[in-house]
C-alpha cells in the first residue's frame, strides 16, 4: 500500500463514507502492533489513493491499551456526487484488505485471495448495467470505412480506429460525437504518422455504462490513461477538442513523459471560474434533455458546410435509443463551474503541472464557436511553447467538420517542423 498525504484544500472538498470497521482489533495484539509499526502512529489517520484513482482513508483508535483498538475505512467522495459504482469500491476495498494484511503480522495475504476466490467475490459490472450499441448501426458510414480495433478497459471494451505508421498521432473527440468527428483529417495526417482515434467510454463503438454514477470527470480520465497505457503509447501528438481536450490534457499533465506534441482545439481545462455565458447556455439546454440528437447538435452548429443527412445518421449510430445516451447526457454537468465542483481541484492542480511543461503546442481554433471560442487566450497562457495564433474565422465548435482538411494541412506543416 502506497500512502499518500492529500492536501487540506483537496479534503475540504470530500466527504467521508464509512466503509468498513473493527472495533476489536486488538483481539490480535500482533495485528494491531504491527500496523502500529507500519504506519508509524497509534491513532489517527492515513490516506492512499487506489487504481481506480478514489481517496481511502484508514482511522486507528487509540483506548488506551497499549495499541491501536479500533480501525475504519472511510471513502472519500466528492462532497456533490454520489458513490462511485459499487463494484469498484468491492474492488478497492479487496486491494486494501491484501495491503493491510501484507503490513500484519499473522496475517497471510495468499490465505485471505484463497477465501475471496471461494466465496467467489470478483467485483465486475452487473449483469445488464452495460450496453454495446449493435456493430450493424455502423454499417456504410459516409466516408469512413476504418475497420474497428478494441482493447478492454476495467471491464469495458474501447473502440478505436487506426491508419498509418510512426509516432502515434492521438485524436480525442468530445461531446456528443465520436471518432467519426475526425474522419477528414485522418488520412492527411497518416501521412506523417500513426493516427490513432478512440471512441470515449460511452460514445461510438466503445461500451456504454448505464448509471449516471458510472460516469465522472475522474472516471474518464482514468479510462483515457489506461486506454495510452494498453496500447503503450509513446511520443503522442495529442490532437483534442472539447472534451476530448478536457481529457487530453489531464492526461498529458499525469503523464507527460509520453507526450511530444499537443494540439488543441476549441477546448479548455475549467478550474471552476470563468465559464463562458455560451457554456452556460448549452449546459442549462442539455441538462434538461432525456434524448440527445447528435445529428442536429453538429449539424446547428456550423458554418462553413452543410451536414448531409447520411452524415447527421452517422452521429446518431452509437445511439439506438435513449438508454445508450447516458455519457452524452452526463458529459455537460460534468464540467466544473464553481471552485468547489467535482473536478475542479484535480483540473488546478493538473494546469500546475501544464505549466511546467516546455512541449511545442498549437492552437487551431474556430473563431465562430460562442461555447468555447473565447477561451484560446486562456489556453494559450497555461503553457510555454505555443505556436503563433491560428484562429478560422468561420470556423465554429466542431471545427472538424467546418475547416477539417484546412486544419490537418496546418497541422501536417507544424508536425513537419523541428520541436
């Protein structure tokens, strides 16, 4: 068990969950001695941060035996959010009770999995609280005939296309579309490189949770860095717009080491201020909705093309239904616009770290976006080494589909340069 040392303002924005407790753990004085020793204090508490990225902490009581008597396990939730699915907190809380008996004497961690694996304990999705979108709906899709590849992802199966060689060049959608978003610049961009387009958990081919819980701006992060992590991405331009930048670059401050070039478009990374008043718009209009047209959403929004109705049916493919739309409909509440909302400590402390970083950045931004279009200056100031500015006037929120051949050409140019 690694434990950590969370700060007091990233507590002040949690709640504490009672998970587990005992209240004789000094009927093992051995036990209870050694976790003394381990932990190095009798009373108190200890935190650690588990795979799935959620703050435990461990309570000793003291009553005066000579040694810690009582023990609980507290989760330590977002103060507005509910509990994070319950299969992995199972999970999480089967990964403590190995560490805590690793840290014990005359406790067997081997002999504590043997008990787990008769009881047949193996937390996982229940049966029915994940849907897969039929692979028929994807069938002629105008303009993109890229064969699918799929990895798994704590349980879920991510989809994602591919084209070319080299480096990976890694392009992340947002909402509510998927990787079809990018189906004009992959080709001009496969010609320098190994293009690399997931569909986010929830949206496209990938598999779509049906709780809203299943969904936080923490659980798409971490999908994001495991999805990099399976497939051992290495040197990445990252290409990103609106969520997918929202992402992208919270993955790009944890790991950075596997980064070499970004490329953000019409994005942000919201610390919980600022908001523009077009957000706020279209956050009250999404939250209200029970179906999402995705077609028409991209379709209203730009301006320098025509979306054909064999298109707008490609935006609609992932969703059958409305029981597939649950990440399309979360998604907009979830971005953080008070300092105290879910997300918005972790988003401060990730632009910290963006500032630190010195890899070559370009902004190609649709200057007709009344969502995010004015936020490019606020981008621009995070980072160091940023292109001049690169604003398509006509160009609005998806400008994918209003400038993509013009934006992949830039970006062709920029990647073709010297770092």
């Amino acid at each position: 068990m690694k434990f950590v040392a969370p700060s007091a303002e990233e507590l002040s924005y949690l709640r504490a969950d009672p998970l587990l407790w005992e209240q004789e753990l000094d009927v093992r004085p051995e036990v209870a001695e050694s976790i003394e020793r381990a932990l190095g204090q009798r009373a108190g508490r200890v935190h650690w941060r588990s795979p799935h990225d959620h703050l435990y902490a461990l309570e000793l009581a003291d009553l005066g035996r000579g040694r810690p008597s009582m023990a609980a396990v507290y989760g330590m939730w977002d103060r507005y959010e509910p509990r994070p699915p319950e299969h992995e907190i199972e999970a999480d809380l089967i990964d403590f009770c190995l560490g805590f008996a690793g840290l014990s004497d005359g406790l067997d961690p081997a002999h504590l999995s043997r008990v787990l694996g008769h009881a047949g304990i193996k937390p996982s999705w229940p049966a029915g609280s994940v849907l897969r979108t039929p692979e028929e709906r994807f069938s002629d899709l105008p303009d993109f005939s890229y064969q699918p590849h799929y990895v798994e992802i704590e349980g879920l199966r991510m989809a994602y296309v591919t084209s070319g060689d080299g480096d990976p060049i890694l392009m992340l959608h947002g909402e509510p579309t998927w990787g079809y978003l990018y189906r004009k610049m992959i080709l001009p961009l496969a010609q320098v490189g190994r293009v690399i387009v997931p569909d986010l958990i929830g949206f496209g081919r990938s598999d779509k949770p049906i709780a809203d819980n299943a969904y936080s701006y923490r659980s798409h992060a971490r999908w994001l860095r495991r999805f990099i992590e399976a497939l051992d991405l290495r040197r990445i331009v990252l290409v990103c717009q609106d969520w997918g930048g929202s992402l992208g670059l919270r993955a790009l401050a944890a790991m950075p080491e596997r980064f070499a070039r970004l490329v953000a478009m019409n994005t942000g990374l919201h610390g919980g201020s600022g908001v523009s008043d077009g957000f706020l718009r279209w956050r009250r209009y999404a939250v209200r909705q029970k179906d999402l047209d995705a077609g028409a959403i991209v379709k209203m929004t730009l301006n320098q093309r025509s979306l054909t109705d064999g298109e707008a049916a490609a935006y609609n493919a992932p969703f059958p239904s409305a029981a597939y739309q649950t990440g399309a409909l979360v998604f907009p509440r979830l971005v953080p616009i008070r300092p105290d909302h879910p997300g918005a400590y972790d988003n401060r402390v990730a632009i910290e770290k963006l500032k630190q970083l010195n890899l070559p950045v370009l902004l190609p931004w649709g200057g007709a976006d009344p969502v995010l279009g004015k936020l490019e200056p606020e981008l621009r100031q995070i980072f160091r080494n940023v292109a001049p500015p690169l604003i398509v006037s006509g160009a609005g929120h998806f400008i994918q589909e209003d400038a993509g051949e013009e934006v992949a050409t830039h970006i062709v140019n920029w990647i073709k340069t010297k770092p």
